[in-house]
C-alpha cells in the first residue's frame, strides 16, 4: 500500500465529506477552499472513489458527492487503495525480477512484505466515521453553507428619497432663488 499526498487528500475530503453527515450533496468547491485543494485534483480522485464507490455524485445546482454508504462501513485502507493505482507486479513477481537484475532487495522483501500487511491491517481497522468522530471530538466543525436550492423572492428595497436636485438646472434654480 502506497501512501501519498493523493492519500491524504482522499482522506481529508472524506472526512470533510463524513463531517457534513446528512447535510446533502457537498460540492468539490466548497471541500477545495476549505482544505485549500484545486478542484480539478479533487475532481480526478473523486472519480476513482466514485468507481470504487465510495461516494456517488448528484448532477445539478445544489449537487455534489455524499458518501455512498456508512461511514462505518468505509476504512481509510478503503479510501487508499481506491485512489492509489495498484502495483502492475505482484510481490513474488518483484522478488523474481529484484534477485535477476542481482539487488539485494529480495533479501528484505519478507520485512517489507510484512510492513505492508501491517499497516494494510491498521487502515482497515480505522473507519470514517471514527475519523471524524475525532475531529468533532476536537471541536472542528464544517459551515455548511445554506442550499442554493429553489426559487427565492429578493426583497424589495425601499426607496430613497432626496431633496437633494437632480439635476444641473434644479442646483442652479434652488442656488439662484436663494440671493
């Protein structure tokens, strides 16, 4: 399992996303100036958690992505594994190759190998919801910005009004008249 900065911001929209709960579909846009994300870059992992479905999307004004299922029910290796790209060689195919081109990488590869399946062990045992569970805990809080959703009546201003002239000719009667 590969960590990245592609990881961590999966994690960090998914939290973000956890977060907002019931709160409807939540926008790249709004999750890209909060965490300070472009969001084309959201959009390409958001894409990859939509397949792996994790999230899924709603088209149109107010739309946005809500997570898919309970947030219980997802784990950070879920969310990891589903942006990062697998590795095209398996792990004995990698010791194969690595003892051929005469490294000593094969020599580790056990450590390595169990490194990984450890921490593969770990994720899967940290939830989304714990996750921002303990965000809440820590007292942080997500503005949801109010829906845009529906048609609403401006309210009317009142007028103003002047007894200031409108007008060049208006100033220079009102300035005439008072000699």
């Amino acid at each position: 399992m590969r960590l990245s900065t592609k990881s961590r911001f999966a994690v960090t929209a998914m939290i973000d996303i956890a977060l907002q709960g019931n709160a409807g579909p939540i926008s790249l846009a709004d999750i890209g100036l909060r965490h300070k994300i472009s969001v084309s870059y959201l959009e390409q992992l958001f894409s990859k958690l939509r397949q792996h479905r994790l999230v899924e999307s709603t088209r149109g004004p107010g739309g946005g992505y809500s997570l898919s299922r309970a947030s219980e029910s997802i784990s950070v290796a879920d969310i990891i594994a589903a942006v990062e790209a697998p590795s095209d060689l398996s792990g004995k195919e990698e010791t194969r190759l690595a003892r051929q081109e005469g490294s000593g990488e094969w020599m580790t590869q056990e450590l390595w190998a169990a490194l990984n399946a450890k921490m593969v062990e770990h994720m899967q045992s940290i939830s989304l919801r714990h996750l921002a569970s303990e965000q809440r805990a820590k007292g942080v809080k997500i503005e949801a910005k109010p829906s845009k959703r529906g048609v609403y009546a401006v309210p009317k201003s009142k007028p103003v009004y002047s007894t200031v002239p409108n007008s060049v000719f208006a100033l220079g009667g009102s300035l005439m008249g008072s000699h």
